[in-house]
C-alpha cells in the first residue's frame, strides 16, 4: 500500500459513497495542527454531502440532504474517534439502511481522494 494512503483515516464506507476529497489522517495531533476541508463525500445518485473541516479547537461536520431543502446540519466534535463514529452513522442513515444493523463489523478501508 502506498505509504501515503497507509495514513489516512481508515472509515467503513457505504456502497454508493464517493470520496471526493480525504486529508484526514489516523494522526488525531497531525489533524489538529491542520486546517481546511479534511473530507468530502458525496453520494451522486441522490446530492447528499458530508463534509469535515477543522475549526478553533473542534472537528466541524457538515451533511446536507437536498430533498429536504434546509439549511446544513451542523455537527461540532471535539474527538477524532467521535468524528470518525458520526461520519460512518451518518452515512448509514442518510443511505436510508433501517433494515439491518449499523456496519461497525466491517473492515475500514484507506481511501484516497477521487
């Protein structure tokens, strides 16, 4: 595996999620230090968007749902473990997955940008 990618975040993905952008490393301090757009996701088929950015001194989740026509939710996270678990939950959810279980038994993936 290509050293680059062996840094990133590994995250369980949902089928019909695109990575559009990733900078988000397992590194909590290496994040902290950043700035910017860590990690954009999009599903293409439906709009849907998830977006993780760092603020001040918190992790800031954006997801947006464009049937519902709203304004972004908005998530505030003061722990990398706690983003990592909102972004995999959101993805299940807004995939409308009611019938089964949450994925949290499957193997997390290093996915790069694109």
């Amino acid at each position: 595996m290509n050293k680059e990618i062996s840094r990133l975040q590994p995250l369980n993905m949902v089928k019909g999620w695109q990575v559009i952008e990733n900078r988000l490393l397992e590194d909590e301090e290496e994040n902290k230090k950043a700035e910017g757009t860590f990690l954009t996701l999009e599903k293409k088929q439906t709009g849907r968007k998830m977006q993780v950015r760092r603020e001040e001194n918190y992790f800031q989740f954006d997801f947006t749902i464009p049937e519902e026509k709203q304004i972004p939710k908005r998530i505030q996270l003061h722990t990398q473990q706690e983003m990592v678990s909102e972004i995999e939950r959101a993805m299940w959810n807004l995939d409308n997955r009611t019938d089964r279980k949450e994925p949290y038994d499957f193997a997390p993936l290093h996915v790069a940008s694109g």
